[in-house]
C-alpha cells in the first residue's frame, strides 16, 4: 500500500513539474484535469510583477528649499507575531493597489496620448492618487521634518537588484501645499 502511495505521489509530482513549462503536448492532460489537480506557479500570480515600485516624496519650504528625495518604505522588518496580527499589511496593500491603478491610468492617458499636463490634471483629482498623497503627508509629518510648505512625490519603477536597467519615474506629482 504504501509502495503504491508513494507511485501515485511520484508520478503526481513529476507531472507538476512538467506541467510548470505548458507545453502544447500537454493538451490531454490538460482536458483530463478539470478539478485543477496539477498545480501551475500562476495560480498566486497570473501576470508575475517584474519589476518594483517605490514613493519617493521630497519637501519645500520657504526656508529651507527643496529637500533631497526620501523613499517611503513599503515593507518593514516583520517579526513572527506578525504572521498572527499585523494590521500594518492592510495599509501597504492600500498603497500597492493605489500605485497598480493610477500606473494603469498613466499607461491609458499615455495610449491615448494626452498631454502630460492634461494627465496630471486628471490623475490629482483620482481617489489612488489623492490616498498616496495623503500617505505621502503622513509619513512626512510622523518623520522628523523641517518646516515644510509643499510636498512633491515621484512613482519610480525599479527592475531588480541585477538588473542594468535604472529605475525610471512613472509619474511625478507637482508640489502641494502641507497644512
């Protein structure tokens, strides 16, 4: 019994892992498998990300000037209570969602080449764009900053720690006034 176990789980793993490189001969095993019983890495990730996004913000002030860029950290250390209780996750899946959809809007406007004036115009009023600039400013005022009068955040997409390729902005905001 157990021999024929350990078969069944042999052949079972060996097909998973053919099953990962879709090859079109495996066209009748796929019509077999209609309860989805060979795993496929696109279950968690149809389109996989390839590259990374960052919120990088910089201040004005009348006295100060412009600031240098600071990056917003979107992932923090984790410790294991977090696998228990971590609220924090929600506020970092807001950003991340806010920053995919106003990237999808830039590509949009871009498709249907609008100005960037125009864009802009339309993407400060957008609710993923006013939620990270809100971010934006709360992080700035829970940091030990000078007396700002303006805020300007940048999206910038970067390919990876081995990639040649520099990260490059997406959409730069212009400067908003911090109450």
């Amino acid at each position: 019994m157990d021999t024929c176990a350990a078969f069944i789980l042999g052949i079972w793993l060996l097909i998973s892992i053919v099953w990962q490189f879709q090859f079109k001969s495996l066209t009748t095993i796929k019509e077999l498998d209609f309860i989805g019983i060979f795993p496929n890495w696109t279950f968690f990730a149809p389109n996989p990300g390839t590259s990374d996004y960052h919120i990088i913000y910089r201040s004005a002030g009348e006295d100060t000037g412009i600031g240098e860029w600071i990056e917003i950290p979107l992932i923090s250390y984790r410790t294991c209570s977090n696998s228990i209780w971590n609220p924090e996750k929600r506020k970092v899946k807001l950003l991340i969602d806010c920053i995919n959809a106003l990237i999808k809007t830039v590509q949009k406007c871009r498709k249907e080449h609008m100005s960037e004036l125009y864009m802009t115009q339309n993407l400060c009023t957008s609710v993923p764009y006013l939620l990270i600039l809100n971010a934006v400013t709360k992080f700035h005022k829970n940091s030990d900053a000078t007396n700002a009068t303006h805020l300007q955040f940048t999206l910038v997409e970067s390919f990876g720690i081995e990639s040649t390729e520099t990260a490059k902005p997406i959409i730069s905001s212009p400067f908003h006034r911090v109450a």
